[in-house]
C-alpha cells in the first residue's frame, strides 16, 4: 500500500495556488502541470489502477478559528485536486488525519509521532510532502518515518518540498517567482546515516559523510 503524508498549510486557500514546479535534480518527480499539493504531480506519474492509497493529511489546529478553517479548506482542495487527476487512473483512494497543536512543543512531537506510526501499516511505501510544514513539525515527521521503516517493514520513497519566493510587486501585490520542486528524500537519509555512524572514529565519520554526498 502506498502511504502519502502531506503537511497541510494553515494560510489562507487564495494564497496556496496551483502553480508549475520545476525540479532541479530527480527529474522523476517533474510533473508538467500546475498543482496545489506538490506531491500531488509526483503521485499524477505513480499511481496504478486499482491500488491501495492512503492519504494521511497533518494539520496543525491553534486557537484562532480562521486559521483552523483554513486549513480545513487547503485540506479539502488537496483532495479534490489528488482525486481530479485519479479519475484516469483509477487508484483507490482513502483518507485520514493527523491533528497537533501549533506549538514547539514535546507534547505535540510526542501525538504526531505516535498518530503517524499508529496510522502507518506494515510494509508501506511511504510518500511525503512537507512543503508546507513547521521546522520542528518537520523533524518530528522523520522520526516517524524512521521508526515505521525500522519496525514496520515501511520504505520511504519520495519526500519532496515545494519552494516557492514571494515578491511585491506595484501597489503592494504579491508575486510568487522561481518555483521549484525539490526531492528531499536525500536529507532523509542522511538523518539514517547519522544514527548509525555514532559507533564510528572520527576520520571514518567524517569519510562516510564526505562518500555521502559524493553521491
């Protein structure tokens, strides 16, 4: 089964634009037509008929109302987006949720991780977009994705992020320039490499991480 994990904005839905993300590097996630969920396009190229796809959506709940409906929207334009590009393929799509206060919190760490792996199945090909995450929501989501592929026979496959660089322009309007998509399933490995070398010297460290990135 394939398992998608996407963080989900909290901004506001006229604001997260269907846009065309070029990639630099893995031009296997290049996908030629404007989405709002960027892990949308890779899916658009991966999916096979009839397959088991579970959609796991993150969302970050505060105490302002607006913010909280906005997310329930963005949420909700990812779906209908995904299932728009699924009507020919025919993927069998599921969705749940993962809801965490929006604080730097150990609690919040803590019920994002265990939600994630609780929601994970076994042997799952796991495919995440954090383009719109926190930095600590974002540490924590490897943690996760660490403990499923050690314990739950889970591989991650694709994590991708979306940037995209916010100008203004005349009368104070906003214009978004230079998108691009990058696969980040890299730095997730990386972060692997980084638990198993602690047994390692110095001088074999620092070569292990030099043949890394020679990659």
């Amino acid at each position: 089964m394939k398992v998608v994990i996407v963080t989900v904005p909290m901004k506001d839905p006229k604001d997260v634009d269907a846009i065309i993300h070029p990639v630099e590097g893995n031009k296997a996630i290049e996908y030629g037509k404007p989405v709002r969920c960027p892990i949308n396009g890779v899916l658009a190229k991966t999916l096979k008929k009839d397959e088991q796809v579970k959609f796991i959506y993150i969302m970050s709940t505060c105490k302002s109302a607006s913010k909280n409906s906005n997310s329930e929207q963005n949420k909700k334009d990812f779906i209908e987006e995904i299932e728009g590009i699924n009507t020919e393929i025919g993927a069998v799509l599921s969705y749940d949720t993962v809801e965490i206060e929006f604080s730097a919190t150990n609690h919040a760490y803590e019920k994002l991780i265990t939600d994630l792996t609780d929601k994970i199945p076994e042997k799952a090909e796991i495919y995440t977009d954090f383009t719109f995450g926190s930095k600590p929501e974002a540490l924590s989501l490897f943690c996760a994705l660490r403990f499923v592929e050690e314990f739950c026979d889970a591989v991650v496959q694709f994590i991708v992020y979306g940037k995209v660089e916010f100008t203004k322009g005349e009368g104070g309007k906003v214009i978004k320039e230079n998108p691009m998509l990058y696969d980040s399933t890299s730095l997730y490995y990386l972060f692997k490499l980084m638990g198993t070398i602690r047994n390692a010297d110095k001088e074999t460290a620092s070569k292990l991480l030099k043949d890394f990135f020679a990659l």
